[in-house]
C-alpha cells in the first residue's frame, strides 16, 4: 500500500511539473526584484520569455498518461498537453511583448511579468482540469490576475476603466459559476466530470430541472470567458483600455482558456444531456457571430476592432462545438492553434507602432508599409489570415469548422442556417479587415520616419509569419495534433 501511495505521488508530480516550474520562476522574478533590482527592464522579460520557451520545447517531452491523476481531479491527456503547449507559446510572446512594452509601465515590472506567469500557471491547470472544484479554482486564478493586469497602468484612466469593468462582470460570472455548480453537485452528489457522465447515463430519461438550471448557469460563467453573445459586452472595452501586453493574453490565452473548459465539460461532463446545450449553441453561435462582425464595422480604434473580431472568432469555434462530431471538435482545437499565431502577431506589430505614434487609433497605421515593410507586412497578413483568406492558416480553420457544420447538417437541417449565418459573417469581415490593409498599404502616414524593431520582436514576428504561411499550405502536423487531441472524447 506505501509503494502504490508512493508511485502515486510520482505520477502527480510529473504531471504538474510544468506548472510547478513557471510558479516558481514567478516567485524567483519577484525575489530577484526585491534584493536585486535591475534597471534594465527589458533584460527580465527577455530571460523569462526565454525560460517559457524551453519549457514549450521540453513539453514535447512529456508523455499523456492513462486515467484520472490526483482522486480523479486531474488529467494529463493527449486534450491537456496540447493546451498546454499552446499556453506556453502565448505566454511566450507575450512576455516579448511585454519587454517591448515595459518602459511604458511606471513600477512595478518585475510583477508585471510574475502576474503573467501566475497567470499562465492558472491556464495550465484548465487544460487538466476534470472536476468543477479544480476548474473553478483554476479559473478564479486566472481571472484575479487578469483584475490586476487589466489596469496596470494605474495613472491612465481607459485601464482603470478596464480593469474595473472585467472585475465587476467577472466577478458576476463566477458567482453564476459557482452557483451553478452547486445545482449540479447538488442533484447528482459528484463534481467529477466522469462520475458526472455515468450518472447521467444511467438517468435515461430528462434530468432534473434543478440540475439543467445549474448546468445553465455554469455555461452563461463559461461564456464570460470566451466572451460569446449575450455575455460579451466587456471585450471591446476591456481589449481598448488594458496594457496591449494583457490585451493580447487575453485574446489568445483566456479566450483559449475558456474553450478548453467549455470541451471538456460539454464533451466530458454533460455528452449525454447533448440534446439540451447542443441547439442552446446552435443559436449562440449564429448570434455571435453576427454581433461580433457587424460591431467590427464602425470601429476606429484597432485594439477595439479586435475586440470586437473576437466576438465573431468566439462565433466560429462555437459552430464547431455545436456539431458535436469528432470533426467539430478536432477544428476548434486546429482553429485555435492557428489563431494564436495569427493575433500573436498583430499586437506584436501594434506594440511596436504605439511604442512609437502613443496612439492605437487605425489612422496611426496608415502608410506602415512604408515606414516598417515588416510590421506592414505581418499585420497585413494577420488581418487577411483572421478574415480567412487563402492561402493563410485562417482560411483552413474556417475551412474546417464550415466542413464539421454541414456534415451535422446532413441530420438536422437548422445546421445549414448556422452554415448560411456563418459565410455572410466572412463576407462581413472582409470589410473591416480590408480597411487595416488600405491603411497600411494606400494611405500616407503624416510622419514618414521608420518605426525601429528589435531583434527579439522582429524573431518573433517572423515565427507568427510563418507559421501563418505554413499552416495554411501545409496543415497536417497541426491537423494530426488536434485529432490526436481530440480522440480523448471518443467522438465519432
């Protein structure tokens, strides 16, 4: 019995090593700052983006283990390494970023990067999460660091004005969160997604009211998070105001976030009562999607305009969960792979314009393409990629979430409507991303003079590009690393 404890234990720690390992390099930055301040902010952000990436390196290392890990509350599955790697990748660029941006934060850095570390601590814990007490944990974990992160710059009022409207909206959507969670323990007596399922099964007939009500209310707290209609109204202000650092981790790594949660509980937890929350999307999805890309239209502000782009991003993924296939599935994991290199890389470029113009209004970007052809060029192609234009990574994303939809069209028709909804909103958005591009390319900047990039920045803005290129000429590494991930549902 001492032996199997002690394998036990073993196996626990191996499968939150990664975690473990950015903790403690948070704590280490934060105690490094307290006995030996350093004046040169960019050198922190610098080591720790590099720290991060050999971390994403050595996750390829690691090897998914079979069951359930810590009584069943944990899971190191081929789902969460997959996530993991890409929180890892995000947070790696971002602390690029966040270098860029330090001499704009006026004290407190060396927490600025802990704060983010913290965070992604948070989001690796999501990626493993198989049980409504560790997910709620987790989540509040990042959530609280984002409270923190979003006003930052606490002598300018749009991030105070950000950082308490995403307090006051997500501290409502945890308290639906945790109320809805309650219902559900309540009248099943488990908050195990497994032994959740099994009860489920085992129901046959219409589950209790009291527990579809709790179930309700945990994905109204879920969909704060990936900022779906009708729980959308904090993104284009928050994404306005927040340090763009923060802006970006929450565009790529909450949003990612909250979708790996929304898959495991949906696909985990809650598969059997399908037939309740599968035409609940359906309608979420076509909705989204047009709230996000008509509210893109009059925008002036580029972080506002991604704000709003997120919303109808959030609207594509949800049509792959709303199919409720093993494809559906497999493109939401490949969407989002693709997706963080493809916003990664326009606030990369953005960081490096405002670093110089101090402003994020889309007129600022006009005649980029001149003053920078890299920065021209890498925002440029992230706005065609996010439209889904051939032959970027975003045209195959969308290629697949439109392919898992008509396929469950094939059995309930409303899915060619989501289909329809879906195509008018790439026609929409073509509008509004054209407009960055005729900025960049065929407007005249007042000020001619070449925008300078450093040599981490211009590194990374060349990973995004080709990764952007690459994956949408050859998809099948990503491809077979989704579906790989995504067979942990046992999907057909």
């Amino acid at each position: 019995m001492t032996g199997f404890i002690g394998n036990a234990w073993i196996w626990n720690l191996y499968a939150v090593q990664l975690e473990c390992l950015l903790a403690i390099w948070g704590i280490l930055i934060l105690l490094s700052d307290a006995f030996a301040p350093t004046s040169n902010r960019r050198t922190i952000g610098y080591m720790t983006a590099g720290f991060v990436a050999a971390a994403l390196l050595y996750s390829f290392f690691l090897v998914p283990l079979q069951g359930s890990l810590f009584n069943g509350m944990y899971r190191l599955d081929t789902f969460a390494l997959y996530f993991k790697r890409l929180f890892l990748l995000a947070l790696t660029m971002v602390l690029v970023m966040a270098a860029e941006f330090s001499p704009r934060i006026e004290s407190g850095v060396a927490e600025f990067y802990a704060l983010l570390m913290f965070c992604a601590v948070g989001m690796l814990l999501i990626a493993s999460v198989n049980d409504f007490i560790l997910l709620f944990v987790a989540l509040e974990l990042v959530t609280i660091t984002f409270y923190v992160l979003a006003s930052y710059l606490r002598r300018q009022i749009p991030s105070l004005e950000a950082g308490t409207k995403y307090l006051i909206l997500g501290a409502l959507s945890s308290g639906f969160t945790v109320y809805g969670i309650a219902y559900i323990f309540g009248t099943t007596g488990t908050t195990n997604f497994d032994t959740l399922s099994r009860h489920l099964s085992a129901l046959g007939a219409q589950p209790p009211l009291a527990f579809t009500f709790g179930m309700l209310l945990v994905l109204t707290g879920l969909g704060f998070k990936i900022a779906s209609v009708p729980f959308q109204i904090w993104a284009p202000d928050v994404y306005q105001g927040a340090p763009t650092p923060v802006t970006a981790f929450l565009a790529v790594g909450s949003k990612a976030a909250g979708f790996a949660l929304l898959l495991r509980v949906l696909f985990t937890g809650l598969m059997p009562v399908q037939y309740i929350w599968g035409p609940l999307l359906l309608v979420l999805a076509g909705a989204t999607l047009l709230y996000g890309n008509l509210g893109a239209i009059p925008q002036h502000n580029i972080k506002r305009l991604l704000g709003y782009s997120s919303i109808g991003h959030a609207g594509y993924m949800l049509m792959g969960i709303a199919a409720g296939n093993a494809l559906g599935v497999s493109a939401v994991l490949f969407y989002l792979g693709q997706y963080a290199f493809t916003n990664l890389c326009a606030f990369l470029a953005i960081i490096a314009v405002t670093a110089v113009t101090g402003s994020d209004e889309i007129a600022s970007f006009s005649g980029l393409g001149k003053r920078s052809p890299i920065l021209g060029l890498a925002l440029f192609l992230s706005m065609m990629s996010l439209a889904g234009v051939p032959p970027l990574s975003g045209f195959f994303g969308k290629f697949q979430l439109f392919a898992a939809v008509i396929r469950r069209a094939q059995t309930d028709g409303h899915y060619y409507v989501l289909a329809v909804i879906g195509a008018v909103a790439v026609v929409i958005s073509l509008y509004f991303y054209l407009g960055v591009g005729r900025a960049i390319y065929m407007q005249e900047a007042e000020d001619p003079s070449p925008i300078p990039v450093s040599k981490p920045m211009r590194l990374a803005l060349y990973v995004c590009m080709v990764a952007m290129i690459g994956l949408g000429i050859y998809q099948l590494p990503l491809v077979n690393a989704s579906i790989m991930a995504a067979k942990v549902f046992g999907l057909h």
